[in-house]
C-alpha cells in the first residue's frame, strides 16, 4: 500500500491564484521530493526537500516540511494554464535508499 | 526531456501471455528502477537495478522479473499476464550517489484483455 496521502485529490483555480497541495506519510524519512505528471506520462521531478530541512523554493515553488507531523506542502505561486497536472510527492524511507513510495496525487487544474 | 526512452508506448496483451518492456537510460545512470501505476493512483515500486543486479524489491510476485543491462538499458518482464497487471509501467533512472532525485520515461501502457 502506499504511504502517501495527498490532500485535496482535485483542485480547481484561476490562473494567477495560489495552488496549495498537502501530503502525509507514516514512516521517517530520508527525504521527501514533488513530482508533477502530465495528462498520465511520465513524472517530472520539481524539488527534494531532505530531512533536516524545513522549506525550500524553487522558482515559484515552495516546499515545508513538518517530520513531526509527517506532512509536506507544496505551493505554487501565481499559477498558469501550463501548471495544470497531477502533482505526487513522494518519500524515501529511512534507511532504503533508491525506492521511492509516491502518495495518490493531487490534480491541479488552472483555468485561464 | 529527461533522456530515459522506454518503448512500446502502448501495448495490448491478452491474460496469460508475457510481455518485455523496455527502458533505455542515460549514459552514467547506473540505477534504474520500475514502477507501476494503475489509474488514478500515485505509481507504485516494483523493483530496483544497480548495476545488473536487483537491489530492492516492492510487494510484487516473482513473475515480475527484470534486467539491467551494461549499456544503460533495462527490460521489464512480466509472465502469466493478470487483468490486473493493465497499467502504465513507468522507468526511472538516477545518478551514482546519495542524489534520490529521479529521471523518468514517459511510460508504457499496457492494456490486458
């Protein structure tokens, strides 16, 4: 079963608003990264936030992490039409270098 | 572009029958592993390859099975094919060390009547 609970499953905004995706996992971890998937293809990294760290930006991505309450977010500042995908996040257990448990996933849709 | 090919992109199987998938890495990527990610749901971990052989294994049968070759490609096989087994099958690659980051193909689907 997969460790990730993503939260909301569908998520629906206007471009130019903020998009806010939450994630849950059960186990400690290494690291905890995002990836983002078109339309069922494959999935293309966007940011690694590791263990020890609390929040990182990317662009107009900015990442927390809270390890004592097993959750992450990811924001997307002034999102566009382009950004409209499934975002997953997904961890590395402790210890388990390599696999990769990925939540359900988020789906963004950003409407012109 | 993330420089993993994987073909067919498509392919329809019948149950029972076995199936190859291929994944073909970047030069240098000596990792590479497999996933399977059913409709709607976040991908899930078959197994891991480093180099030519398996590191990591997720919760699926034996009749999954692989291969990692020198030359920075890889095959997935699956036998006694399920209805089940129906998904898109994605490859990723990383790079030597520490880095967790991946590279992934875009994919094959495969459809099981």
């Amino acid at each position: 079963s997969q460790q990730g609970e993503e939260d909301p499953q569908a998520l629906s905004i206007q471009e130019g608003e903020n998009a806010t995706m939450n994630c849950s996992y059960k186990t400690s971890i290494n690291n905890l990264q995002w990836y983002r998937q078109n339309s069922g293809r494959g999935l293309v990294h966007l940011i690694l936030i590791r263990s020890n760290e609390r929040e990182k930006h990317s662009g107009r991505l900015r990442v927390t992490l809270d390890t004592s309450k097993k959750s992450s977010s990811l924001l997307i500042t002034a999102s566009r039409a382009a950004d409209t995908a499934s975002y997953f996040c997904a961890t590395t257990p402790s210890g388990n270098t390599g696999k990769l448990i990925f939540g359900q996933g988020t789906t963004l849709q950003v409407k012109p | 572009e993330t420089g993993v090919t994987q073909s067919p992109t498509h392919l329809i199987k019948t149950r029972g029958q076995q199936v190859t998938l291929r994944c073909s890495s970047q030069s240098g990527h000596n990792t590479v592993s497999w996933y399977q990610q059913a409709l709607g749901q976040g991908p899930q971990f078959i197994f891991q390859y480093y180099r030519e052989e398996e590191n990591g294994r997720g919760n699926f049968p034996p009749r999954f099975s692989g291969l990692q070759f020198p030359n920075y490609s890889s095959e997935l096989n699956v036998n006694a094919l399920e209805l089940d087994d129906s998904a898109l099958y994605l490859c990723a690659s990383k790079t030597p060390g520490p880095n967790e980051k991946l590279f992934f193909g875009s994919g094959t689907q495969l459809s099981v009547l």
